[in-house]
C-alpha cells in the first residue's frame, strides 16, 4: 500500500482527470450536434466521433487495430462502423497493401466536416489556455509531456 500522500495525490489527480476527460466529452458532443445538419455528422456521439477522429489521424485502420485502439472488441467496433459507413461517415474497403485485408477510412467529402468539428473542439481548448494564463499553461504542457513520457515506457502499467 502507497503512504497516504500518494494515495491522496494519485485519487485528486483521478478524479480531476474525470472532470476534464468528461468536459472534453461534452465539447465533442456538442460541437457534433452543431454539425452543418447534412445528415452524416448530425447528432453523432462523442465515442462515434473519437472513433472518427482516431481513423483520420491514422488514415486507414483495420477494425482489430481500431478495436485496440478504443479498448473494446472487435464486433463493438464493427457494429459501430457498420452504422457510420451506412451513413456515410467512414469508407471499408479492402487494403491497398493487402487485397486479403479490410480498411477502415474517412472519405474525403467527411473531412471538410470533420475539421469543422475539430476546430469547435480546439476552440474550447484556446479558451481554457487563455482563461489559466500562459504560466499555469507552459506548466499544464511541461507535465503533460512528462506523463505521456512515463506512459509510453514499459515501466508504468497501462492496463
């Protein structure tokens, strides 16, 4: 067991993480449902749109890669995606690398909108960065970098 002072630091920063995990959540849901109204992006979830959003940074995926990247099962991502390239949001196609294997990707016509979204997103962000200063903001960064830092090495467990 942690000496109280990391068990008190490690549950603070849980739980303010929540909150700006779940703000973050609610800007993408909204500025999803603020979408242009042309029937692909209207009313999407903010998991439907990370999911977009992860597939676009990427350009294509397979649904095992976007299953791990999501943390949840392989049928959870088809089903997901099934209902997205119904509605035109993404592409499946079959690899150009690999004619035996499936891709996932967004269409070009989607990244106009997507983009849009984005910036709402970012929006978001320019005002929390203005509203904490730029030295609580030069801070917020240099920590993030350490974080991300430690999570990308095999010495701090992820899972």
């Amino acid at each position: 067991m942690k000496d109280n002072d990391t068990l008190s630091s490690a549950r603070n920063i849980l739980t303010l993480g929540r909150r700006v995990h779940d703000r973050v959540q609610q800007i993408v849901t909204a500025a999803c449902m603020q979408s242009d109204g042309n029937g692909h992006f209207g009313e999407l979830s903010a998991p439907q749109m990370n999911m977009i959003m992860m597939i676009r940074v990427r350009g294509e995926v397979s649904v095992t890669q976007l299953a791990s990247l999501l943390s949840v099962s392989p049928p959870s991502v088809t089903a997901m995606v099934d209902r997205l390239v119904e509605r035109g949001v993404l592409n499946r196609a079959h690899s150009r690398k690999d004619r035996r294997k499936v891709v996932i990707s967004v269409p070009p016509e989607a990244i106009e909108e997507i983009s849009r979204v984005e910036e709402k997103i970012l929006q978001a962000f320019v005002e929390l960065v203005e509203a904490v200063g730029p030295e609580t903001t030069r801070m917020w960064q240099e920590v993030l970098q350490r974080v991300n830092k430690v999570m990308e090495t095999d010495t701090w467990q992820s899972e």
